[in-house]
C-alpha cells in the first residue's frame, strides 16, 4: 500500500468496473441531478500546498449502496502553469481515480460519476479526505509542473448548486475557443489514449474541428497536455496528407489509428459516420445514430434519460456503440462537434439531422438556425416514433428528406 494510503494504486487497476453487486457508494451518475469535477490554475498566493478540505458529510455520514452528490475541485499553481493546463490537469481525475484500487470514474465536467466499491471499505478507506490526498499525491507524483496542489470534496448538495453555474461557465469558455479554428489552419492534431483501460483500441483524435469523444478536451487542451507531459496518454499527430479532404482523412491520422489501436483499424474518416468512423470509447458526451426509415442522423446525449425516436435509450445505445470499436452509422461524440462545419460533412452535416433531444436542439438553436433546419428538426415533444417522425419531417418539408440536400463531392 503506498504511502500509508488504504487502497493500492497504479495504472494496473485502470479498467477495474464496480458492479452494483460490489457498489459500496457512488458520487454523481445519472441518478444525481449535481456534480462536476474543475480544475483551476491559480497564483502560488492562492493555493496552499497539500491541503485536502471537504464540505459536507463524509462517508461514514451515507447509506450504503446510495448515490450522492459531489463535486471535485483541483486548484494547482506552478511557475510554468497557465490557464491552458486547466483542462488537462482536470481530465487526470479520470485516470488517477481510476489508479486507484476498488475506484472507478467515468465522463467528466458536469456528467461525472465515481464507484468505491465493499472491499476498498473493508480495508479501512473511511473517508473521503483519502480520496483527496491520493488524488493530490499522484497529481505531484506524475506532473513534476504542478508546484502546488489543493483539494476540496464537496458533497453539500447546496455548495454544489452554488459553485455549479461557474464551473459551466468555464466549460463554456473552453468550447468557444475552438470556433473559430479549422483543421487546415493547423499541422497538428492530437491523439489521447486515456481510455484504453476500457477500449483497447480506441485513440480520440482532436483537432480544432474535432473535440474529444468525452467533450473534456479540445484542441488547445491537446496541444498543452503534449507539451506538460510528453509522455503521458495525449500525444501530438502530425497530419500528413490529406487524403479525402470530404470524409476527412489523414495519412498520418491513419498512421497512428493503426500503430494506437494495434493495428485493429488503419483508416478514420473524420467527418463521416459511415465506412471508417471514428472509434467510440464509452466516455462520449452524446450518440449520432442513424435512423434508416428516414435516412438521417438523430443525437441523443447522456443526460436525455427517455427514449429515443428509435425506441432505444442512450444506456442501450451506449452499449451497441462503446468498446473502442468504429461502428458505421454509429459516432460517440463530444457536443461540442455539433458547432463545427465540418460535423458529419461527407454525409450531409448538420441538415442530413432528423432528431433531437429538444435540450439539444436548444442548447445548439444556432448552428441549426443558420442552416434553416431548426424549425425542421423534432424532438421527443413532437414524435415519439420512426412512424410519427416520418409524418413530421414530411409534414415540415425536412430538407433532408425533400431531397434539397446535396452531398459535398
Ligand atoms: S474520451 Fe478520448 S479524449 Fe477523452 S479521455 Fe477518453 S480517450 Fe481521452
């Protein structure tokens, strides 16, 4: 057991799923309405080394078996930290957490959900100040940048509410960075493996048109991990040639998808969902689905708890669609990619969309009332399945399904 701690840690328990058979508490999941993890650079001033706070009751304090709220927050400070590293130092919640024996974390920001399960209990892990401090020993253990480090756990729903709405404002801040950035105005894209613990073969491919799969990491966050840790689970990728400058594909993209992935897959298309999709992890934000009755996409995010105009949950999909497989028809994603052109190009963009969950379609209002098909697009308050859906999309004049949309060649 390293350094007194009561559980064991190391990249081998990476991969390790708790069961509700083995559950003995989770933090955030899709049965708490609040949590969020963030990471925050701040002046040396402002960061008092090593210390590990929690607000709100600690574990001795909740039923076993319950799901509760919580939210994680990391405040560092070092001479060649700048506000690029927030993103990447936050993201390592995922990997450390998930170092650590009898832990598990999935998704990120404001979607997080963590499992301790019975036998890390039963060697004495009682509170969640542990939690904390191995977080805090791993995070200076593996990034000599990091000069100073504290933690706060919050589990106070109240707190949480409280410092929610400025934690979604810097989320916030880090997609709009990207916007206005094209893949063809830069060399180098970037690649994370973070999530081979749970799909071997996936590799997330980020670049300015493209934010990761889990939505936590855009371009500018790629290119500062690359450059904290060399050698760490996010790497640079020269681009190469273009190859299909439609579907999006990369001869050095390709290069490293075969190298990453164990040769499993040798080619990506970046913009389409079909032949050579991108492949999915199971950390992704949203779904693009293809819904063959109307030859179109529809997108259902993670916090859409209903069905889906196919009848399936996103639970269910997430199933068919995770692993680290390319699956056509089929695309984890990060929301994020819905605002870049390039989304789905090869395949009709955001126009071939013929479903949304209506948060979505709000959330994104935008992008698709620039390309005229808002007021076109229904959600689960107009149709509830492939058959209604048809009558709807004919009913408005979907330019998709009236035929307006022509393929880009
Ligand atoms: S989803 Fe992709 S980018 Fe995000 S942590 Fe996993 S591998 Fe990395």
């Amino acid at each position: 057991m390293a350094d007194g701690f009561h559980a064991d840690m190391g990249p081998q328990y990476e991969g390790e799923v708790i069961r509700k058979e083995n559950l003995y508490i989770e933090f955030g999941g899709p049965k708490v309405a609040r949590k969020f993890e963030l990471a925050t650079v701040k002046s040396p001033e402002e960061v008092e080394n090593e210390r590990i706070e929690l607000i709100g009751p600690d574990l001795k304090d909740f039923t076993e078996g319950g799901s509760y709220p919580l939210a994680i927050l990391v405040d560092v400070a070092g001479s060649e930290l700048d506000k690029d590293a927030e993103a990447i130092i936050e993201r390592r919640i995922h990997m450390f957490t998930n170092y650590t024996e009898g832990w598990y974390h999935m998704n990120q920001r404001q979607d997080m959900w963590l499992r301790m399960n019975q036998d890390c209990h039963k060697k004495g892990f009682e509170s969640l100040r542990e939690l904390g401090e191995i977080l805090s020993f791993l995070y200076t253990s593996e990034l000599s940048i990091i000069e100073s480090i504290q933690i706060t756990l919050v589990t106070d729903d109240k707190k949480i509410e409280e410092l929610l709405p400025h934690a979604l404002e810097v989320y916030t801040a880090r997609d709009e960075r990207t916007r206005t950035l094209r893949d063809e105005d830069v060399d180098t894209f970037y690649g994370c493996v973070l999530c081979q613990s749970f799909a071997p073969t996936h590799l997330s491919v980020i670049t300015p048109d493209r934010i990761a799969n889990c939505g936590a990491i855009n371009w500018f966050d790629g290119r500062s991990a690359a450059k904290i840790d060399p050698e760490g689970p996010i790497f640079a990728i020269p681009k190469g040639d273009l190859i299909d400058p439609i579907k999006g594909e990369y001869s050095g993209v390709n290069k490293i998808e075969s190298e990453r992935s164990m040769a499993t897959y040798d080619r990506v298309y970046l913009y389409s969902a079909f032949e050579h999709p991108h492949t999915s992890c199971g950390c992704f934000e949203a779904i693009v689905f293809y819904i063959p009755e109307a030859d179109g996409f529809g997108v259902v995010n993670r916090d859409f708890k209903g069905e889906t105009v196919i009848g399936e949950t996103f639970s269910h999909m997430a199933g068919d669609t995770s692993g680290g497989r390319q699956v056509e028809g089929r695309l984890g994603t990060g929301l994020e990619q819905l605002m870049s052109p390039k989304f789905i190009q090869a395949d009709g963009g955001r126009k071939r969309i013929v479903w949304l969950p209506k948060e979505i379609k709000e959330r994104y209002k935008e992008a698709f009332e620039a390309d005229g098909v808002y007021d076109k697009i229904p959600t689960e308050e107009d149709v509830k399945n492939t058959d209604e859906l048809m009558e709807f999309l004919e009913k408005v004049g979907h330019p998709w399904i009236a035929g307006e949309v022509e393929l880009p060649e």
